[in-house]
C-alpha cells in the first residue's frame, strides 16, 4: 500500500497546489458558500466528467483530470464549512486556509488508508466511470441529507460522504495516470 500512498500525495500536491494558488488570487471567497452551493460545484463537476465519458464530442479542451480535482478541492472547502460554518466575509488568508486543507487531507488519507487495507485495493480493478457514478451518488447521498437538516437515522454522515467522493477522485486520478 506504500505505492498508494505515494501515489495519493501526488495527487493532492497538485490539488493543494492549485487551492493554494487560488487562494493568492482570489482570498477566502469561498468561505461564504453554503454546503448545498458546495455540493452543486461538485454535482456539476462530476456530471461534466459523465458526460466526458459518454460524449465523443467536447467543445471546451479541458479533460477528467481538471474535474476531478476540482472535486478533490470543493469537497475539502465543504469539510472546512462543516467545522467552521458559513463565514459573511472571507475570512482566512492563504496560511490558514491551506493549515485547514492538510488536515482535512490528513483524516480524509488516513480513511482511505483503513478502507483500502480491508478492501484490498479493490478500487484498483474499477473503471473510471464506476468511480465516476460513486461519486454521482455520494452527491445525491448529500443533497438528501441537506434536504433533511443534516439528518441521518442509520447512515454516514454529510463528511464520511465528501472524503469519499475525494478519495474516488484520487483514485480515479490515479487510474487515468495509469492509463496514459
């Protein structure tokens, strides 16, 4: 699992890399973002990748890989919602906010790590689009709950959902990286 694990932190060094950048250009914006608008960004982006997937056609040249970091990243501005809440104003500068990012990284790592050990790596015998319709569902997963207050009566909650849909991304980078 050493490879995995190597492999997962660079991916999410280019991840990291790219909010981080974001955040110099445009601040903590972000911060002001409802979970539901969060969870849209990401809906959004992975119905763009289904329809990669699905079309021979595209009219914008930008690929998978863009989109699924952009989940990797929604989702980690969403785990910081969560603990933080809804900020009026942006409120962190860059070194906060990317303090903020490695840790959702590091829980959210060391549950794939957990998961991977007992799943045997599974994941590395799945097709992109499996991951692709995971995560489609983790989405719908959340909507429903935001629907219902954040309440859930036997089920993970809104967070086990996100690190999920980010370690499908990961993985689903991963894949493509093997595949080129």
């Amino acid at each position: 699992m050493s490879n995995t694990s190597q492999q997962y932190d660079a991916i999410i060094a280019i991840c990291r890399d790219l909010y981080s950048k974001k955040m110099k250009d445009y601040g903590s914006a972000w911060r002001i973002l409802r979970l539901p608008s969060l969870t849209d960004q990401i809906f959004i982006k992975a119905q763009r990748i289904r329809s990669l997937q699905e079309n021979e056609v595209r009219k914008v040249d930008e690929g998978e890989a863009s989109e699924f970091i952009g989940i990797i990243n929604y989702s980690i501005m969403a785990l910081i919602q969560l603990d933080k809440g809804v900020a009026d104003q942006p409120d962190l500068d860059v070194e906060e906010a990317v303090k903020l990012y490695d840790e959702k990284v590091q829980l959210t790592k060391d549950l794939m790590e957990a998961k991977n050990h007992d799943y045997g790596e599974a994941w590395r015998d799945m097709r992109v689009s499996s991951l692709t319709d995971l995560i489609l569902q983790k989405i719908l997963r959340v909507k429903q709950i935001e629907d219902n207050k954040g309440k859930t009566l036997v089920s993970e909650g809104i967070d086990a959902n996100y690190q999920d849909m980010i370690n499908y991304s990961v993985f689903a980078l991963i894949l493509l990286g093997n595949n080129k």
